[in-house]
C-alpha cells in the first residue's frame, strides 16, 4: 500500500492536464485560433462555440443519415465526446462571464435556439453501445449548458437594467 500512494498521487497530478489535453484535441488549430481571435469579445467567443458545436453536430447527423460504412459507430462516439468536450469549455466561459459582468446578451438567445437544435439531434443516432454513454454525457452536458445560459440570462438582465452600459459619441457600447 505505501508503494501505491506516490503513484496514484503522480497519477492525480496529471488528471487535469490530461483533461486539458481532452479539450485541445477536441478543436482543430482553425477553432482554437477564433477563439485567440474573440478572446475579447464575449459574445463574439459564444457564437464561436456555436458554430464548433454546429459542425459536431452536423457531423453526428450526417454520420446518423447517411450511408452505413465501417467504423460510423466509433466516429458518432468520437464527435459526441468533441462535443461534451466543446460544451465543457463554452460553460466555462459563461461561469466567467456571469460575474464579471461582460455582455454577452445578444448571444444568450441565439445560445438556447443551438441548444434545442443540439439536443434532437444527438438524440437522433439509433441506440448503439458504441456511443450511448457519450451519448448520454452529451445530452446531460446541453442540459447544463440550458441552465447556465438562463440562469445567466436573467443575471445579464437584471445587472445591466441597474447599469447600463456606457456609450461612446458614436452610440457604441464600449467594452469594459
């Protein structure tokens, strides 16, 4: 037992890096350069999530629809867990937009309609062992995603109603 205890501490030590490493793996170089790109502009970054989970999604869609070829199982399963992985990483945005107060007000709404779009679609895929549990993980991530963006929806709402955003001469909304 003693011999196991600097290994598992080795072993635990890595888990977050490993889970960091997930999350790289799940952008290709494109995406991770929009994100570097709207690093400052909080809506902006939102609606580049969206458009990542959009392309997973079609994927999964068109994997589902299409013709039967080998190893589509796997590739469901592959884009379900780039999914969740995506997901993960938007909500983390949005748990460090919420109390810093940064708009992202325009991108909430459109946010909820992928949502709904999301979910029939990962719900789509005939039932397989290969890829219900990503599944599954998938469909509890877009709940979560769902609660964080109304819950932050009515944050923005109430926050901004009590300070409204400063304007520059030209009517602009400058970013703070």
């Amino acid at each position: 037992m003693p011999r196991l205890l600097p290994i598992l501490c080795v072993i635990l030590s890595l888990a977050p890096s490993l889970r960091a490493q997930d999350r790289e793996d799940a952008l290709s170089q494109k995406e991770i350069e929009q994100l570097r790109d709207t690093n400052r502009m909080p809506s902006e970054r939102v609606l580049a999530f969206v458009r990542f989970l959009d392309d997973r999604t079609e994927t999964i869609r068109k994997l589902s629809t299409g013709p039967r070829r080998p190893g589509r199982e796997q590739d469901i399963h592959d884009a379900m867990e780039q999914f969740v992985s995506i997901t993960d990483s938007l909500e983390d945005n949005l748990n460090e937009y919420g109390p810093r107060h940064r708009d992202v007000r325009k991108a909430l709404p459109k946010l909820l309609r992928a949502i709904d779009r999301w979910t029939s679609i990962i719900k789509s895929p005939p039932d397989d062992d290969a890829y219900n549990v990503s599944r599954k993980l998938a469909l509890e991530s877009i709940r979560d995603l769902r609660e964080d963006t109304e819950h932050l929806i009515d944050e923005q709402k109430t926050w901004f109603a009590a300070h409204p955003p400063q304007k520059d001469s030209e009517g602009n909304v400058i970013e703070q």
